[in-house]
C-alpha cells in the first residue's frame, strides 16, 4: 500500500481527485527561531547555531540541487542529510509549481524566494516573548494576502523548515491549553521531552498568558510561545480555503499548531483540509499527531505516506528507519503529490530518492 | 473591436486559445534605476525624487487598493495617477494568480512579494556603469530560475513597473547598436528625447563597451546602460519558453529591451512570444514600438488594446488620450488577459477601470 489514511476517509478521496486532474501549486515556508538553539532541543543541523542556517540551505538545495549559502547540505550531527532530499526527488518527478516562503530565516535564502514584508526571526519561546503580537498578526494576514493572490489553484500543499518547530508547536498548543506534552515528534531517535516541556513551562509562566485569551485571539499564543512559520501557514491556509481551494499540510507534529492557529481563527477546517506525513511520524512511538489532531480537529485525515528506507542503499537514509529526522520540509507531502500525480508507486519514489542521495554523496 | 494585431495574427489566434483554456499566471517586474532622478527624464512620480518609490507603491496599491508605503498612489506632477488603476481593475475582474518579483526597488514593497537574491537598485546609466556585470548575470539566471519553479503555466504574462525604463531601453538597444534614437516612448506628452538620447550618448561613451562585444554578450549591454527589470523579464522569458509556455509582454517599448536582451541570450522567440500593450503606445507619434521590434524580432506581433478613455468621466483618466502615461505596470497586457480570459469586451472593462479611479478619488 502506498499510503494509509487515519481519519475521514472520503475528504482524502475527494482530495485524490482534485490531485489527479486540478491545478495544484506546493510552497515551502521557511523560517528560524533562536529557540532552536537552545543545546539539545534541535538536532535540525550539526550545532546548536548552525540550525538556523538550515531553513536557507533546505531550500537553496531543493532548488539547486546544492546550497548556496553554505558549501554542505543541513545534516544531523551524526551527518544524516536533511528530509529535502526526499522533497527535491519527488518533486522533480511530477511537474507542479512550486515556491518558497520566507516568514523569516536567520539567512536569506539565495535562490527567488516570496518574503512576507514583516519576516522575523522568532526569539526563544522561553522567555514568553517570540515576537511582538503586530509583527505576528501581521504575518498571518501577509500570507493570507499571499494565497489571494496566488489563486486559481485547485490544491496548495505547504510544508515548512522550521528547526526548533516541534517545540513551538508544543509552546503554542500548551499555550491555547491543549494537552500537549510527549506528543510533539523530534528528528532525533531520542525525543528530549523533558528539556521541550521545561522550555514551554518557563514561557507560559513569563509571559502571563491565559488560556481563555489565547482561545480568543491565537496570534497572543504565537507572540508569546510561538515562531513566525506556523503563524504564516495558518494564514496562507486561510486564505487558501476562502479561495475554495483543497490544503495538504506537508508535515508532522507541527501541523498540529497550524491547525490550531487557523481553528481559533475561526477557520472553518472541515472537508478541504488534510496532512499528509511520512510513517515515519505516523508509527511514531515518541510522539502522536493523531492525538493531537483528534483534540484539536478531528475532521482533518491524515495520509501517511509508507516509505521505507530499510532497504536503501544509503547508511544515512537507513538511519530514518532508526527513528532519525522523520519529516521535514514537506516530504511526506511531497512524496503524497509526487505519487498521487503521477500515478508513480512509493517503491519507485524511494529509487528516485536513492539516486539524488547518491547524486548528493558522489559530488562530495 | 477589442484589439488590433499588428505583425503575425496565427501567433495571436494560438495565444487566445491558450489564453481561454490554459493555466495562466501574471507577474509583475518591479524595479529602480537612479537614472529616473536626473530632472526631466521621468514622470513617473511627483518629483524625480519620488520616481524610486512609484515601483512599490503601484504593486502595493495592485495588491491592496492602496499605498502602504506612503498615504497617496504614484502621479505625474501634473497629478495624473499611475497606470496601475487600469491594471488593478483588470486582473481583480479575472481569476488569474499574480505575483509581484522585486528585481531591485529602491524600497522593499510591503506586500507578499519574489524577491531576486541579487536585486539592486541600477546606477544612473550616464555613467555607463548602470551595476556590476555580475549582478546583471545573476539576475538573469535568478529569474530563469524562477520560471523554472513556476512551471506548469500555459501563459505568463509579464509587465513592469520602472521609472526611466524607457532611457535604460533605449540605453540597451543602443549598446547592441540598434537604431533605437526617438524610438522610445515616454510618459510624457512631450517626449523628451534629446535628453534621453544626451544621457544615453554618455554612458556609451563612458563604457567604451563595442556593439559586437554587447551583441555576443548583451549582460554587457544590461550592466553598461540597463536596469535590473529588464534584464530579469529576459531571463524569466528564456526560463517560460524552456517551460514550453506562451508568454505575453505586457509593456510598451521597454519590452524591445527585453526581446533584445533574450535574442542575444540566443532564446528562440518564434511563435511564442506576444507583446501586449495599449493603444496608446501603438497610436503614439513620438515613438515607434514598431519600428523597433520590426528590428529586433520582426516574427514578435503586438497586440494593441483598444482602450480609450476620452468619455471617461475624470480629467485624470482622459488626458491618456492627451498622451500622458500610456502604459505601465502590464495595464495593456493585463486588459488583454481580462478580456480574453472573461469574454468581456473592452468597453465594459472600460467602465471597471473607472469604477476603481471613482473609488480612489473619493477615498481621498
């Protein structure tokens, strides 16, 4: 089986469709919050510092092939290569256009790239102060402008590189009082939940935030525990389905926060919105996204896209199925269009991805 | 009748079929040169000063129905508002998706915007040094590049906004010794062509640059007597027609410049290739679009837009047909997509346009 579906199955039927035959355009967000550098939260580059590098270099590779702004792709640092390789290899197969978000990347990217004006560089989540509430609302509305303008289109998928993403996740959900903690993903085989909660426990209590009023206006959860990524998705989200158009949410646990931003936004979610992941996050033991997306929005499926790298010909790609990266920059996404659209079995996604990993090792 | 034709028909006939059915996108170049600030050379703006800032007020006023940058849309200093209501009426009357691409605004418009990596403001080209050759290059592939991403469109369409764009075309053409003098057209009723051509005969001089050199290499042209728009229209052109898209340049006699740029890039610009644009532009005595593509790329045809104000029900609108402004910020080419891809005829987009100048004028 190519895929699996956990939740409403015929709102992913209905996407498959549109899939197939529509007009679909993919976008990347990127951005940086100085949270991921805090040492042993992030493992999303090969020192604390350099994960705020990675977003740029992410995507400067899936565009080029290589990064611009660093002679190296992001890698672990154990050296496993980032998820963008997943993501460059599948969307070279089919041919859907695609884009890249800066919401706010510590380097920017070299490569054309859409910036929303207010893009920021979000600020530790523990000190219960990411970024000033205009510079988050404005954000949302940015790229709610963004997915106006970019209408015309049947199906948007957005995915997002965001290092230090699960924890803001976890900031924002614990912020608008969903029961959070150990449900958030890592890419390391090791999930450091005790060091993600204390980081949250310590925002939430600096920044005074009450649960009822970040209920009411979630932009008060992403100002204070949040970063400038997920905030931006939920309002191209927004805009995306005001334009009557179906979303793939191209990633794992930090969909959740999306979701939420968007929910108490008075989005209305149900029928055109679906992630769609990697089974890797899905069979996850460390983290649930079907929890979190069941507390929050139960209509929304997930499709969980079987990749398996026990077989790869690669030690770094064999280490995904050692619980390392799981997801990132919208691969399982990627790979769900890539397969959808051009009718191409996961077995044979997986050999395109071998190839660019060995296009990427040989270079060297 | 809604527009005239003016070179080879079929290739217009194949681009209206495309144009109801297909996939299209529009973008609209923004740019600077200081060469606008040398007095007399431009009216796109209040004062010479104001003409860096038009670019981003126009694309902030497309996107937003108003300025964000300063409180009023760009004018003449006679008071006569920019081109950009015609344009701003049109593509809000179609569903097709647009993007805005920085390629070198004096300031960064506040809206969601392409940013070129090497954007950059161009230098006053009477010194024949208008901006580095690398930077030029850069652009050139930057925006090729963005095609690229942007593929699986039918149609793009590409417009401009630049003040002094038709001294750095003339500039250009120049420098691959085209017979351009008194060709080029201008905002102004009274074309101020021996300024221009002042301006121009110094910065050839100054570059020592020689016409067979600019001609095997026109970057050389573009970083000796060019902009920053230009040369990135060219290298998105070239990027659209290796996607095998139609492309429409939306644009009066800049986009001479631009086919000249991609002719000597050796880009293949049969058949699949329209210039659309006003007939304010194709009827205008001081200048000969014409003329000059009849030179370029004779196998270019161009369309002329039947727009005609002069029962518009505001002097700032009817004294277009006095020749003031003309065309700019794609207003041609992106009433030609509004009519083709709606079925609506030009008298009705006619009565839009006024709409939206009514809705200007009394916000004020």
């Amino acid at each position: 089986m190519d895929f699996s579906v956990i939740g409403l199955s015929d709102v992913v039927e209905d996407l498959v469709d549109k899939l197939k035959t529509g007009r679909l355009m993919a976008l990347y967000f990127i951005g940086s919050t100085r949270t991921s550098t805090i040492p042993g939260l992030s493992i999303a580059g090969a020192t604390p510092e350099l994960t705020l590098y990675t977003p740029a270099c992410d995507v400067e590779y899936l565009v080029y092939g290589k990064p611009k702004s660093f002679d190296v792709i992001p890698v672990t640092p154990e050296g496993i290569p980032t998820p963008a390789v997943i993501t460059r290899a599948c969307i070279n197969l089919c041919n859907v256009p695609y884009a890249i978000v800066d919401a706010g990347s510590a380097i920017e990217p070299k490569i054309p790239h859409i910036a929303l004006p207010s893009k920021r560089v979000g600020d530790p989540i523990n000190t219960g102060k990411a970024m000033p509430y205009e510079v988050a609302k404005a954000l949302y509305d940015e790229a709610r402008t963004l997915a106006h303008t970019l209408r015309g289109v049947d199906v948007y998928m957005i995915g997002e590189s965001i290092p230090g993403g699960t924890t803001t996740t976890l900031g924002i959900l614990s912020a608008l009082s969903y029961e959070a903690w150990g449900k958030v993903s890592s890419a390391a085989p090791t999930n450091p939940h005790d060091l993600k909660e204390k980081v949250v426990r310590e925002g939430l209590e600096k920044s005074g935030l009450r649960a009822e009023e970040a209920r009411q206006d979630p932009i008060r959860a992403v100002s204070t525990l949040g970063d400038p990524v997920h905030v931006s998705m939920a309002g191209f989200l927004h805009g995306a389905l005001e334009n009557k158009a179906k979303v793939v949410l191209a990633g794992g646990t930090q969909m959740a926060s999306v979701i939420a931003i968007a929910k108490h936004m008075n989005v209305d979610l149900k029928n055109s919105v679906v992630i769609a992941t990697t089974r890797w996050i899905t069979s996850d033991k460390s983290s649930s996204l079907v929890a979190l997306v069941k507390a929050i929005a139960p209509s929304i499926p997930i499709v969980s896209i079987n990749l398996d790298f026990s077989e790869a010909p690669y030690e770094g790609l064999r280490c995904y199925e050692k619980g390392y990266v799981k997801e990132g920059v919208g691969a399982g996404g990627t790979t769900f269009i890539a397969h959808v659209s051009t009718g191409k079995g996961v077995r044979d996604l997986e050999k395109a991805i071998y190839e660019e990993y060995g296009r990427l090792t040989e270079k060297k």
